[in-house]
C-alpha cells in the first residue's frame, strides 16, 4: 500500500467520523441531552490542499441547513431574553443562503469548467499531431488556423477560471461577514448567560430571604398560639371565679376576651403573610427552575456559535485557499497562450519543439486540474 493510499482512507475514516456525528434535528427540552454540532478540523487532513479546500467548504454547505436548525429549534427553548436572538436568527439564515449559493451556482460552475480543462488536456496530443502533419505539408494558412483555434479556446477556458475566481472571491466575502457576524453573536450570548448567571443567584438570595421570613411567621404563630391559650385559660379561670367574686372573675374574663381577640386578629394577618410568602417562594423557584433551564440552553447555543463560527472561518480559508488555485489556472491556461504567441511559427525546424513546450504546459495544467477534481470525486463518495 502506497503512501498515498494511506492518505486517503485516513481521510476517509477521518470523514466518516465527523460526519455520523451529524444526526437528525432535535427540538430540546429538559431532560434531552443536546445535541452538538460537528465541526470540521479533521477534514483538513490527507488529501492535496486543493481536494482538502474543496471538501471543507463543500461539508460546509451540505451540513448547514442540519446544522443552523439545531440551533434554530434550541432558540425556540429560549422565553427570556429573547432579543439577544434576533440577530442570530438572521445570521443564520445567511449562513443557509451562502450555502446554497455555493451549492447552486459556484460549485456546479468549478466543476464544469475543471472537466472542460482536463478533457481539454487530455486530448492535447490530438491537437499537436494534424498540426505537425500540416505544418510538414508546409500548409501554412491551415497550420496558423489550428493554432488560433488553440489559441482560442485556451482564452474560453482562461476567462472561465478567472470568472470563478472572482466568485470565490465573493463567497469568500460573504462567509468573512458571516464571521465577524457570530462574533458579534457570541459575545451579545455570552453577555446573557452573565446576565442569567446573576439572576440565578440573585433569586437564590431572594428564595433564602424568603424561607427565612417564613421561618419566622411561623414562630411567630407558634409564640401567639401559646398567648392564646393563656388568654383562653384566663377567661376560663375568670368565669369560675366570678361565682364567688363576679367583679373579680368579670375583670379576668374580659382581659382573657380582649388579648384573645387581639392574638387572632395577629394571627389571622401572620397567616395571610405567611400565604404571600409560599406563594412568593413557589414563583422565584419556578422563575430560577426557568432561567437555570434557559441559561442552559444559551449555554449550549453559544457552543453551537462557536462551532458556527470556527466551522464557517475555516470554510472562509479554504475558499481563499481554492481562489488562490483557480488564479493558477488562469495562469497555467496563461502559459500555453504565451508559449502560442510567442512560438516561431514560421520556422519549420521550431514547429515541433515548439508544441511539444506547449503541450508540456498544457500536461501541467491537466495534473493541476485533476488535483482540483480529486476533491470533487472524494465529496461525491463520502458526503
């Protein structure tokens, strides 16, 4: 087994693991454990740059629309703070836009144009020979007529690549943006979570000030209760005594009544405190229930950002990195123009060195094509 070899099926199984990782869309609740996005370091790995760029952006795409409604059904969790979101929505919806520009239109338009150039090339030869034959017929006019229409189609092929470069400059642009745009996401999410942090504690103190009132209401409660029943013994004492001493026994009676009276009105406002303050409690622990719930969710959203984020960041390289490659196509196309332009055509004894320069220019521009193309069949196996 070559080295080569053992490159691509390291590439393969690298492959396979970061993309079985990628699972059907969950909305989350409770006790759902969340799902994670995949990112996609592994796929830069095991294959020429120029196949490994295709392929990142390539995985890029194909996984958005999976990947942004994961997070778009964890955002439906979310009831606070809801605001903090809104830009994210749209951002993510950018994401899906991008993703279909480059399935759509950039994508189809590399492949059609790097199939054009290798076919091209590889039926070079095709080319050279009638154009030694007639340059040894010394038929000139059809000689200097194969040529130009070499020279033509090199040009068709030449405008094409640098049309594609400028595409990918563009898709380039607009995954930078979207860069810099989950940036901002991540830091208005993470500023929340701050934020949810300090309530949670902030309710923790208020629950804990709360009990401890409670605590109180009901010792209160409990002291007035034994006043009552010392009040209830008096008025009881009282009425014996009056049977002797009605004077007496009325004066007992009538404080034991009063003070009575008095506790059970105390009592009667302690107990409606005292349901205030449960209620009060069962409300903060369902608000901290919620936002221990909610923080959790944005928690789990700002990792979904990150992983956006440096998901998209390395797409952005391998775009640059794929611009980069198809301006040395254009250069590469270039070269077997110059060498058309700038061959002594009229000398016989050039005429076959002369092609053969060409088509070794135009061999180099085929093994670069197919490098380029190498990307294109390892996505349509594995992706």
């Amino acid at each position: 087994m070559n080295k080569f070899t053992k490159k691509m099926i390291c590439f393969l199984l690298a492959i396979i693991v970061v993309f079985s990782t990628i699972g059907p869309n969950l909305t989350v609740s409770a006790n759902e454990q969340v799902q994670v996005l995949p990112d996609f370091e592994n796929l830069q790995r095991g294959l020429e740059k120029s196949a490994t760029n295709f392929l990142v952006v390539e995985a890029y795409a194909m996984s958005a629309q999976q990947n942004t409604r994961i997070v778009f059904d964890k955002m439906q969790e979310i009831a606070l703070n809801v605001g903090v979101l809104t830009d994210l929505q749209v951002h993510l919806s950018d994401i899906n836009t991008a993703a279909l520009h480059w399935l759509d239109v950039v994508k189809p338009k590399m492949q059609t144009v790097t199939q054009d150039v290798i076919s091209w090339t590889n039926t070079y030869e095709a080319f050279s020979d009638p154009l030694i034959e007639t340059a040894n017929a010394n038929d000139m006019d059809n000689f200097q007529y194969g040529l130009n229409l070499l020279k033509q189609r090199a040009e068709g092929y030449q405008k094409n690549a640098i049309d594609i470069h400028g595409l990918l400059i563009d898709y380039r642009d607009t995954l930078s943006s979207i860069v810099s745009n989950l940036q901002t996401d991540f830091n208005k999410i993470e500023a929340a979570v701050d934020g949810e942090t300090g309530l949670v504690a902030e309710l923790n103190r208020e629950i804990e000030r709360l009990n401890t009132r409670l605590s109180e209401i009901n010792m209160q409660i409990s002291n007035i209760a034994f006043g009552a029943a010392g009040s209830i013994t008096l008025a009881i004492v009282g009425a014996k005594v009056a049977t002797v001493f009605p004077l007496a026994g009325g004066a007992m009676i009538l404080i034991g009544v009063v003070a009575l009276t008095g506790l059970t009105a105390t009592i009667i406002a302690l107990n409606v405190e005292r349901d205030k303050v449960m209620d009060d409690i069962a409300q903060k622990t369902k608000d901290l229930a919620q936002t221990e719930y909610e923080m959790t969710i944005f928690t789990n959203i700002k990792d979904d950002v990150v992983v956006l984020h440096a998901n998209s960041d390395r797409a952005k390289h391998s775009t640059e990195g794929l611009k980069k490659y198809w301006y040395d196509v254009h250069e590469k196309i270039g070269a077997v123009i110059t060498t058309i332009d700038e061959g002594q055509w009229d000398n016989l004894f050039w005429v076959v060195p002369q092609l053969e320069d060409t088509a070794k220019a135009a061999m180099q521009l085929n093994d670069f094509a197919k490098h380029i193309q190498l990307g294109y069949d390892y996505a349509e196996i594995n992706l």
